[in-house]
C-alpha cells in the first residue's frame, strides 16, 4: 500500500473538528506492507528487536520483515551510546526488506497500574521525537505510526489515541508544510474504532 493514495481523514470523516485532517490519515492494515517514507517501530530500550521468538509485538513485525540488517544496524548504534535508549526520544534506521525506507524507533512509557502525568508525558515525547528526527534526517514526507504504548506496554487505548491526535496536531500546526501526510495505523478493529471516536468528538474531545 502507497502512503500517499491515503484517503485523509477529512474524506472519511467530513464533520471531523481535527485541524490537520487534510493532512493526516487513519489506516488499518500491517504497518509492514506500507510504503511510506518512514514507519514507526515501538521498540524496547535495548532497540534491538523483541527477545521472545514469535511474540505478537510490532518490534518483532517490523524486524522479521526488515530482516537481519535492521538489527544489525541497531545494535551499532547502541554499541556507540553504551547505554540504553531513554523513553520518549528516538532514533532513525533504514528499513531494508521493508517498503517504507526508513525506520523510526521510539522507546515508549510502560504502565504498570495506574496511568501517571510522567506517562502522558513520555508518550507525548515519543510522537514529537520521531517527527522531529524524520524532519531532520531530511527527504521524509510520510511518516506511519503505529499505536505507541498501547499493546504490551499497557498504555489505555483512548488515552493514548488523544495524546496522539493532540501531539500530532500541534507538531503540523507549528512545522507547516513539513510533511505531506502522517498515518496513524490502527491495526485492530478495536484500535480504528478508539481512532475514529475520537476524530469524530465522541470520546476525550475537550482533552485534545
């Protein structure tokens, strides 16, 4: 699937109250098959891919797809920090056997419990970083996120839909132009539809 014949959220959703819907798209589908400019991988602070063989993650998703020389690549990177990647910054990769060319991987906030302002923070962070860093890795137009935090890492699906809408937003608002289009893949139907409420206003409105 080509990024850019997206439908923007402003076709799938006329009376969204979303200011970037022009330039913003919902699509649920393997984040793996998507050529974009870059994707982004929800990684561990180790960045070297999921250590449980066949584990249903996206870190395991994007490295089996991206094969051997992603992860290869990580770890020389993590080699040359020598310590391990701080929650809420990320990094760039090429992307290999994957059709998007570059990878974007963010370290995002674990919940365990209950759901802190740190954690809205960090995971906040996370969407800024990558965008940050695909704007400064220049020749990057569209970027694909996955759903930071919000599978294994325990983060709320709404909750964490809101502060991705809302970050997103501010980013376009304040670097307009930058980019042509950025994707929020949902995978699950459960994932399009905590998306879609909160495009359409029907969830965390005020919050956004």
């Amino acid at each position: 699937m080509d990024a850019k014949s997206l439908a923007p959220v402003s076709a799938e959703i006329p009376n969204t109250w979303f200011a970037p819907a022009e330039c913003v798209a919902l699509w649920q589908g393997d984040i793996t098959r998507l050529a974009a400019d870059a994707i982004v991988n929800a990684a561990n602070s180790q960045l070297l891919g999921c250590f449980r063989p066949f584990h249903a993650c996206i870190d395991n998703a994007i490295h089996w797809a991206a094969g051997p020389r992603l992860r290869e690549e990580c770890g020389q990177s993590m080699s040359t920090q020598q310590s391990e990647e701080p929650t809420g910054l990320a990094k760039i990769t090429r992307g290999y056997n994957l059709p998007a060319r570059f990878v974007l991987h963010t370290v995002g906030p674990i919940v365990q419990g209950v759901l802190t302002d740190r954690h809205k923070r960090e995971l906040g962070s996370c969407y800024r970083s990558c965008l940050d860093v695909a704007v400064e890795a220049g020749g990057i137009r569209t970027v694909a996120f996955c759903a930071v935090s919000s599978g294994v890492f325990g983060f709320p699906k709404p909750e964490a839909a809101t502060i991705a809408l809302r970050t997103v937003a501010e980013w376009l608002r304040d670097h307009p132009g930058v980019l042509s289009k950025v994707i929020f893949n949902v995978f699950s139907d459960d994932d399009r539809e905590t998306y879609a409420a909160a495009l359409e206003g029907r969830t965390f409105h005020a919050a956004i």
